[in-house]
C-alpha cells in the first residue's frame, strides 16, 4: 500500500475568496430561517397546549409533518413542486429560508411546549393570585422563565438548522457547498476545498455557542 | 394605624355582612367528592384557622376563594363579588384576585426577578403604579417582614423563612382586604417557622381578615378567632379555639386533636 496525497495547504488557502461569497448565503437563509422558525415555534407551541382542541389539532399535525419529512424533501417540494400549484417560481433563496423556517418551527414549538410546560404551577398559581390576568401572568412570570430554560435546546436546534443550509446546494442557491462544488469542478481540490468549507461551518456553529453559553451564564444572575 | 382605622369604618358603613360567604359549595376531583355543600362565612377582622387532615379538603376549601380552584355548584361571594360553578365567573375572578392575597406552602415567588421586583410586579402591572412608587411600597413591607436588605437579591438567595416572609410582603403589596395562608409553615425547617409565625402575628395584630390552614395547633389557638376544623370534605365542626381545642364536641375532631396535639 503506499499512499501518495500530500495536503495543499496553499491551495486550500486560495480558496478561500471564492467559499466566502457564499458566507453570506448560509448565514441569511440560517438566521432569517430561524428568525421566522422560532416566531411560528412560539405560536405553534403556545397553540399545542392551547385550552380547545381545534387549538392543539392543527398545530400537532404541523409538528408532526414537518418534524417527521426531511428538510432536503421540504426544499425540494417547494422549488420544484410548489411552484406547479402557484403559476410562478420561487427563488432558491427564498424557498431555502422557508424550508428552514418551516422545518426548525417545528422543532421549536416542541421546545416551547415543553419549556412553558415545565414551569411548576405554583408560579402560575402565585401570578393568578396577585390579581395578574392569565395573559400577563404568562408574559411576566412564565414565559421569562420558560425562555431561560429553552435556550440549550434552541442553541441545539440553530446548530442544526444552521448545517442544514447545506443541502441547499441541490437547489442551486450559492451557499457555501455549492461555492465549493463549483470551485472544485474548476480545480479538483476537494480535500482542501471541503475542509476549509468545515472550517467555515464550525466557526460559524462554534460562535454561536459561545454566544448562547454566555447568554445561558448572564440568564443565571440576571 | 390608618388602615385599620378606615377598615373599621369601612365594616360599619357595610353593616356585618361578611367580607367572604360560601354557600353551598360543592367540589368533585372526578368520583372524589372533595367539598360536600360547603357553607362558612367570615367577618371582616376575623381570623379564621381551618385544620384538618391532609386530604380533608382544607386547601381546597382556600384555594376556591380565590378562584385556583374551580366548583361544580353553589355560590362564593368575595367581597362583594361572586364567584360562579364551573369557571364561569369572567370578571369578578380577577378582580376577586386583586383584592385577596395569598401565601403558598412553597412560597412560589418568582425566580427570574430581584426580591423587590417580587414585590412590585403586581402593583405596577395591576395597580398600574409607577416603579418609583411600586419601590416605595416594597421597601417599606420588606423593611416591615425584616427583609430590607436583601431586597436586590434573588430568591434562591435567601431562606426558606426569608422567602416566605417575602412571600407575605409581596401579597401585602397589593393591599388586599382578606389573606389567605396555605400552609404558611409546612416546607419551612423547625427553626425558621417562628419567623413566618411572627411576622403573620403582626398581620393579626393589625386587623387583617385572615383565611389559615395550618397544622400550628399553638399558633391556631394563640391567633384564631374561629377555628374549622374540616373532614371528608365537610364542615365537622367550628368554634372559637378553647372551646374547639379543649372541648371538641364531634368524635372525628376529638379523635383527629388526639393525635396532633400528642407529640
């Protein structure tokens, strides 16, 4: 057996233009996705313990299909399918963030569900007692709670989201793995090329939970 | 001073009729039938322990009067206001609320605001008082319940006893009209009851209207003008405390002092 590759070193460096104009991609289908996730993640997940069950019903069915398909059959559906239902395309870009947004939500709403659920009732009880309404109860006394509770799981849930803009190469948007597929096609250096796009991917992730430890250790105190 | 002073007017302009009135209230937890045709009325000033069993009812019993506890049937009047079977009292339920404070056996205070904040969330958000005043009021009734220097703390800082204690400044905040205690002492370490027992003393003294359910049999029969002791979800007996403690006149209420008041 004898092995003959040597990394480039340089050649990963000189890539490195090129994958960062798709940066700006992944992180804005990332965070717009999540943005627009956790927002249907807090409706969906207040309606999954709402008091009807016309409140529960759709929500649960919201959670269960779009928590139980792959989000590469979710951004397919919408480039490529929905577009037959609409008479009119829709943009890779924008079909990447609702496939984020759509897909993330779900998981969301769960974490809301279970971190509202979570909070003893003698704080809902304690809310009530002072003359608070059920509405502010729930803004002043549980839902801060819920929240600082939510946050290792929402931190888990922007990790996943945040790789999951990768398979978005299939539709065409120039994120980062499609810069780096086109940017291979022209050199045939994978091995640098794929590993500075994990580099990419880790810094990105690697600050993000960094930003949310602090958030989580500040939460403690204050 | 003043308060009880205005309290007192405040009786005499309203006649005697009671501040709280049960009437024919009736509570099932499924086939458990936990209030049978429950009827008590409380006066304004008075003190009223409940004692009983766990089990018996008694923190039920509170609990509807402010509306924590839904009933199936009769009627709970608060202060003017009625409380209806099967959640259906709308408006009155809040407003009974703001009027009647509450104490928690575990004291529940809020974990994500300071001790003062505990203290002025209510009054800002219900009352709609300004900070500045809200911050006035919650220094004065922490400086009253011995907490005045941990107001900016947190409550996982603070005693079981110091919690409790903030606990009581905090439904006082609202200037409630009737308090209800549900068993103030009984997630407290030996050590740190007397406190809560003192600072609810002061209460009394004050001319407070007071709801208890304890099982502080010195405490009941030191401060209770009335005590009722509940069984099966009824109403055994009641009556002032040394009649009640050293003459019960019902089997279950002899049988359940015996067993209290022994060790």
């Amino acid at each position: 057996m004898e092995f003959n590759f040597q990394f480039d070193w340089q050649a990963a460096i000189d890539s490195l233009p090129f994958l960062l104009k798709g940066l700006p991609y992944t992180l804005l289908i990332s965070f717009a996705g999540l943005a627009i996730g956790f927002v249907i993640g807090i409706v969906f997940g207040l309606m999954r313990i709402g008091p009807s069950r016309w409140i529960r019903w759709p929500a649960v069915v919201y959670v269960e299909v779009f928590r139980g398909t792959p989000v590469l059959v979710q951004v397919l559906f919408i480039f490529y399918g929905l577009p037959t239902l609409l008479g009119g395309p829709i943009d890779a870009l924008t079909a990447g963030i609702a496939a984020i947004a759509l897909n993330a939500g779900a998981y969301i709403s769960e974490i809301v569900r279970g971190g509202v659920q979570s909070i003893e009732r003698g704080q809902r009880e304690a809310g009530l007692s002072l003359g608070l309404s059920p509405p502010q109860t729930f803004r002043y006394v549980i839902w801060p709670q819920a929240l600082r509770r939510m946050i290792p799981a929402l931190g888990n849930q922007g990790i996943v989201s945040i790789k999951d803009t990768s398979l978005f190469s299939v539709i065409g948007v120039g994120e980062l793995v499609r810069q780096g597929q086109v940017y291979i096609a022209n050199t045939f250096t994978a091995l640098e090329v794929y590993f500075m796009i994990a580099l990419l991917y880790l810094a990105i992730t690697l600050s993000l939970s960094l930003a949310l430890s602090l958030l989580e250790r500040k939460g403690l105190v204050g | 001073m003043n308060d009880s002073v205005n309290r007192q007017e405040a009786t005499q302009a309203s006649g005697t009729s009671p501040i709280v009135r049960l009437a024919g209230v009736n509570k099932h937890f499924g086939r458990l039938h936990v209030m049978q045709d429950i009827d008590l009325s409380v006066a304004q000033g008075e003190v009223v322990v409940i004692i009983g069993a766990s089990g018996s009812g008694k923190s039920t019993l509170i609990r509807c009067v402010n509306g924590l506890e839904p009933f199936q049937s009769g009627r709970i009047e608060v202060d003017g206001k009625t409380l209806l079977p099967n959640g259906a009292s709308g408006k009155s339920l809040q407003a009974v609320r703001t009027e009647v404070g509450m104490v928690f056996q575990q004291f529940n205070l809020f974990p994500h605001l300071s001790i003062r904040d505990n203290v002025t969330l209510a009054p800002r958000k219900v009352r709609g008082m300004t900070r500045r005043q809200a911050d006035a009021t919650a220094d004065r009734l922490l400086e009253r319940v011995g907490i005045s220097d941990q107001a900016d703390k947190h409550p996982t800082q603070l005693s079981g006893g110091q919690q409790q204690r903030v606990a009581l400044a905090r439904a006082l905040a609202m200037e409630p009209r009737l308090m209800l205690f549900d068993e103030p002492t009984s997630a407290l370490d030996p050590e740190m009851i007397g406190e809560v027992l003192d600072a609810m003393r002061e209460l009394v003294n004050d001319g407070m209207t007071m709801m208890i359910v304890t099982h502080e049999m010195g405490f009941a029969r030191e401060v209770a003008d009335r005590v009722v002791f509940v069984h099966g979800g009824q109403i055994v007996e009641q009556g002032p405390p040394d009649q009640l403690f050293d003459h019960p006149r019902h089997e279950r209420t002899q049988a359940f002092l015996s067993r209290v008041l022994k060790h």
